[in-house]
C-alpha cells in the first residue's frame, strides 16, 4: 500500500508539474503561477503525510533491512533490483525530511554521505531549501512588495536574461514564465542588496534554483546563499573574495601539482582565464547541467570546499593532456574537451574530488598572506599616485623625456597599465551612478515630504481662526522646524547630486583622455614580436652562462694541477704547458662567442627598432592620407564656390547693365554691392582653410 500511494503522489505531481508548464507558456498572471507553487507544495505535503502515517507499518517491513537506529542508510539485500533502491531512497529522504532537526544534530556526518551520493530530484527544492535555513525567512512577506518597485539595474537584468541557460526549455523562449521570474528574483534581490545590485554571474545560480521551487523560496534560497556561502563577496563590484579564491587555488595547484604548475606559468596561463567562472557559478557554464546539479547539492551542504576539490580533480585527471598543450590550445581544452568528459556521470569525479588533500587551516594561513599582499599593492598604488602627480605638475620635468631603447616591459607595462585604469574608471564611473540613482530618489523622497509638510502648514493656518491660538502656533512652528530640517536636507541632497554629477564629468574626461583601442591592439603586437625577441635573448644569455660555468670548472681544475707543478717530471710540465695553452683557447673562444652574443643581442634591438619606427611611419602615412581626402574635399568645394562666384558675377554684371538701362535708385544698387562684398569675403574665407591644409 505504501509503495503504491508513493507511486501515485509522483505519478501525479510529474502530470501537474508538465501539464500547468504547458498552460502557463500562454498565461503568465500571478494567479496560474500561485496555483503552480500550491500544487507543487500539495505533493511534497500529501508525500510527507503518507510518510508519516505509515512510517510505523514500515518499521516492520524494514526492520530486517537496517540496523537498530545506528546509520541512515538502510543495508538491502544483494538480490534488490532498480525500483526496490528507488523505494528506498523515497522512504530514506522522507524520513530524514519529517525528522530533519534531529538527523542535523545527532547524525550531520552521514546526511553528508547521502548528499554526496545524490539527492532525488523530487526532494532536492525541501532538501536545498532546509541545508540552507531558508524555509521561514520574513523576507519573503517583502517580495510581492519589491516587485512593485523599480530598480536601477533592470536594463542590465534585461539584456542577460536571453544569455542564461539559452538551450533550456524553461528559458529559451523570449517573454517566457521562466524569462519572467528570473527577472523578478534578480529585480528584487538588487533591490534588498543595492551594494552588490546585480551581477552576470548570478543569473545562473538563480535559474537553477527556478528549475526546482517556486520564484518565492529561490529568492530565500539565493538571498541564504548570498549570506552565508560567501557568494555575496564574490559578487561586488571589486570581487575581492574571487581574487582570493584564485590565489587560494593557485597554492593548492603549486603544492599538489607542480609540473603543471611551472607550465602553467610558461605559458602565461592564468588561474582566473580558466578558474573564475567555477566560483562565480559553482560549475553550472563549465559542466553538463545534471553534473553541475550533483556539485550544487554538495555545495548547499558543504560550500565552497566542493569547489576547490573538484576543480583539483579535474586538474589532476587532465594533467597529461594539459602538458603536451599550449595557452590557447588548453582554452580549448577546458571548454570543449573537459565538459564531453563527464557525458558519463559525476560520479567518478566526486570520487576523485574527495582524494584531494585539503587543509582548512592552510586556507585560513593563505588568506592572510592575500590581505597582506593587498594591503602593500595599495599602498604602492598610493605612492605611485603621489609620484606621478608629482612629476606631472613639476615645472623642471619635460612630460616627455627621451627614450633611447624601447625595453618590452615598458611596452607590457603601457599597454596594461591603460586596460586596467579603463577596467578601473568603468567600474567607478558604475558605483558613481548607482550612488547618483540613490540621491536621485532620496532627493525626491525629501521634495515629497517637503511638499507634504507645506499642504500641512497650509491647512493648519486656514483652520487657526476656529481652534485654540495657542496650540496651533505651537504646533506650527513646530511644523516650521521641520520645514526647515526638510529644506537642509534638500540643500544636502542637490549638493550631493552636484557632486555626483561633476565626479561624473571628471571620469568622462579622463575616459576621454585614455589610449583607444586601436593604439592598444597596436602595441599588443608590438609586445609580442618584443617578448618573442627577449626569449631570444635569454636563451643566448642561459647558454652562456653555461659556458662560464664549464670553464670555470676547468679553471678550478687546471689551477689544481699546477699547484704541484715544480715537483712533476719536464714530461708532466709539457703536458700541463698544452693544457694551458688549450685553456687560454677556450677562453678566447668563450670571449668570441660572447662578443657574438652581443652583437646579435644589439641587432635585434636595432630590428626591433625599425619594426616600431616603421609602425609609426606606417601610422603617419595613414594620417598623411586622410589629410589629402580632406584636401582633396576642401578643394572640390573650393573650386564649387569659384563656379558660383563667377555664375554670380555674371549675372550681376546682367543686372548692371538693366540697372543702368533703366536708371535704378539707389536702394537696388546699394543691395547688389552688399551682396557682392558677401560672397568676395565666403570666397576669401574658402581660400584660406585651403592655404591652411596646405
């Protein structure tokens, strides 16, 4: 009887869940989705109950299949097929639903277990929703509230919707019910949370979330998760908590892998051009989405651990192929090859995750060592500042000083240094406007309020001739008072939005002022034909230094030998003579070659040279060739107005001889002059800008 009400309840929730997907594509009101979300807590209720009234019959039933009360999971026989583990797990996680608050305390390291393995589907929304204590929060009685209001970061939330989860039935279509309640969660947790507002990133946790409750318990769930997961560092606007996480990784790879690790930074293979986006999403762009739901159920229990440990895992399984591979090839890698690997299931990568070595105490040790290096890179950052404001309002210095050599870390350090002051002022420019949005409404709160107290006041004073005199000249200049305090913080607010709008205008300018693009591209490639050189170079420079080395060693050994030498027979002393002789050889051999070096070292210096002299030219000629289109413009116009001048001068000298056939006045002459000194002094004008371009 209990195995066939189990069967029923799921039969009937999967045919209310497709049948109401089906019907709420075509109406998307509150009422219908409300309705879903009661069905949807019908099942899970009407599950719990049977659980619960027949839990007793049960016991005997199972009593030959598990221990006295020891563990949670149930020892079955081996002759069990597919549906008898199925029923096992139903009975299994429907207990531990009913019992929750005592399997937490008295058993939390076999729950893990059972995570680990897999939480069923129909019961991961409960499950999720009671790993994260979001079941009875008061912020979601606020959440029909906030939908009302109006958030800066709608556009944004806009424009990634059609991003998130493109090839999901639930949010492919554009204007769809799952489209709609993304929104609406990430519409209301900006508003609840407007430092970190929105983030792109996020998007994703929430439209897993969506695939498993209702739009109320995934903006609980998410706003836990946020609290608590530490995902609401990772997600303002510096992401300090992502730079620690990558240099925490990073660790973790140089201690437990260190070949890859040495390659890793040969190729200039960053942590984060692979790494971010496992913390930003817990897996869920990187891996196929029922492996990433597996990693999600191990996170909502276990947090951020899961995440170091299976991207070691994955590190560790793809070693070999990482290896033989460059930066651009292991891009590839990562996106391409990596996700098809666990087509399979995630079982073995759990598994292997969970042989990783981690120490929590390191992680706490590294932390540290990541606020320390942060606090002295602000620090210099801060010098530095000082140090260029310095040399920039200094009279003495030229803005320009010579540069005999072009070095490549000049180069490297022009072009990056322009990227990151670009990533930096689009980042303020972002907090500066969201700050401005906010004194925009505090500001208007302030003008209602204001306006409210006036109507007050007003009415107060027509009614003043029937009440008590006393008390109403009380109570307005009490209302005065206000009137006053409401008019400072006016006063306030406009100062601030003032503030706000020339902190604005400042950042436009020095936007403004920053390399554009084109010139970056340029000197990218500049940098690389550089980079490529300097290795060049200091492979030239290893192999000498071996060199030193051997003869050295030589050296040690023929100082040696001719310690002794007075004591040796003339025979001895004729060999060591030879000896020394092919000693000072090599030696004039290794200063040949040395000269050699550097003669090769300073003429791929001049190449360099000339490759940026020849892109300058190239730039130049570029210029050169769009003044003379502009030229080319100004003289085709110049030569229009001189075939208008003379069409005019034709028809004026017409008009003078009618004009003095028919004796004009005065009036008729003194406007054909006029007119005649306008176009002398167009034509005038005209030939100037062209004396000008040329």
């Amino acid at each position: 009887m209990k195995q066939l009400s189990m069967y029923i309840i799921s039969a009937l929730q999967a045919q209310l869940h497709n049948i109401l997907t089906k019907s709420l594509k075509y109406n998307k009101g509150t009422i219908t989705f409300k309705f879903t979300s009661l069905i949807t807590v019908l099942c899970h209720g009407c599950l719990s109950r049977l659980l619960e009234t027949d839990s007793k019959s049960l016991r005997s039933v199972n009593g030959s299949r598990r221990n006295s009360g020891s563990s949670l999971v149930s020892s079955s026989s081996a002759s069990s097929n597919l549906s008898h583990l199925e029923e096992d797990s139903w009975i299994l996680w429907g207990r531990i639903v009913n019992e929750w608050e005592d399997v937490w305390k008295k058993k939390e390291k076999q729950l893990k277990e059972l995570v680990r393995k897999g939480i069923p589907h129909h019961f991961r929304a409960i499950v999720w929703q009671l790993l994260c204590n979001a079941q009875n929060l008061p912020i979601k009685e606020q959440y029909s509230e906030l939908l009302k209001m109006t958030s800066p970061c709608e556009k944004l939330i806009r424009r990634d919707i059609a991003r998130t989860y493109p090839e999901h039935e639930f949010f492919k279509e554009k204007d769809s019910l799952g489209q709609e309640v993304l929104f609406n969660v990430m519409k209301a947790y900006s508003l609840v949370d407007r430092e970190v507002g929105y983030c792109q990133g996020s998007a994703f946790i929430v439209g897993l979330l969506l695939m498993q409750m209702p739009e109320e318990e995934a903006f609980c769930v998410f706003v836990k998760l946020m609290q608590d997961y530490r995902l609401r560092e990772l997600f303002k606007p510096s992401m300090a908590e992502l730079g620690l996480c990558m240099y925490q990784f990073e660790c973790m790879i140089q201690e437990q892998l260190p070949e890859l690790h040495v390659h890793f930074q040969a190729q200039s293979f960053h942590t984060s051009m692979y790494a971010s986006s496992w913390f930003l999403t817990i897996f869920l762009t990187s891996f196929p989405l029922p492996v990433a739901t597996r990693i999600f159920d191990i996170f909502m229990c276990e947090g951020l651990e899961i995440v170091f440990r299976v991207g070691m895992a994955i590190l560790q399984m793809n070693q070999a192929e990482l290896m033989q591979l460059d930066m651009e090839g292991m891009l590839q890698h990562f996106q391409k090859v990596i996700p098809h690997q666990l087509d399979s299931g995630p079982d073995k990568v759990i598994q292997a995750a969970y042989q990783v070595k981690y120490n929590a105490k390191k992680m706490k040790k590294l932390e540290k060592e990541y606020t320390t290096i942060k606090t002295k890179e602000m620090e210099e950052q801060v010098e530095i500042k000082c140090l260029r404001s310095s040399i920039i309002f200094s009279p003495s210095i030229h803005p320009f000083p010579p540069i005999p050599i072009l070095r490549s870390p000049l180069i490297h350090n022009w072009s990056r240094q322009g990227q990151v002051t670009r990533a930096q002022e689009a980042e303020e420019n972002y907090l500066v406007k969201r700050e401005l949005a906010t004194v925009k409404q505090h500001n208007e709160e302030t003008s209602a309020l204001l306006e409210q107290a006036q109507n007050t006041i007003r009415q107060l004073q027509q009614q003043q001739p029937f009440g008590n005199p006393r008390y109403s000249e009380e109570f307005i200049l009490q209302l005065e008072r206000e009137l006053v305090q409401a008019r400072l913080k006016e006063a306030e607010s406009q100062c601030a939005l003032k503030e706000m709008q020339d902190k604005i205008l400042d950042m436009e300018k020095r936007n403004a002022s920053l390399p554009d693009e084109n010139n970056v591209v340029r000197l990218q490639e500049e940098l690389i034909g550089v980079k490529l050189r300097e290795a060049e170079a200091l492979t030239g420079l290893k192999e000498l230094r071996q060199q030193v080395r051997d003869l050295e060693e030589h050296w040690q050994r023929h100082l040696a030998r001719t310690a002794g030498r007075w004591k040796d027979s003339p025979r001895k002393n004729a060999a060591s003579e030879l000896q020394d002789e092919l000693m000072s050889v090599r030696l004039r051999e290794a200063e040949a070659q040395a000269e050699l070096r550097e003669i090769r070292q300073r003429m791929l210096e001049l190449e360099t040279q000339n490759q940026i002299h020849s892109n300058q030219l190239r730039r130049a000629e570029l210029e050169a060739r769009n003044l003379q289109e502009r030229l080319q413009v100004l003289t085709n116009q110049n030569k229009t107005l001189h075939a208008e001048l003379q069409e005019t001068k034709r028809k004026q000298a017409e008009i003078e001889c009618k004009v003095s056939d028919s004796q004009p006045n005065s009036l008729v002459q003194k406007y054909i002059l006029k007119k005649k000194k306008k176009i002398i002094v167009l034509y005038n004008q005209v030939g100037k800008s062209t004396y000008f371009l040329y």
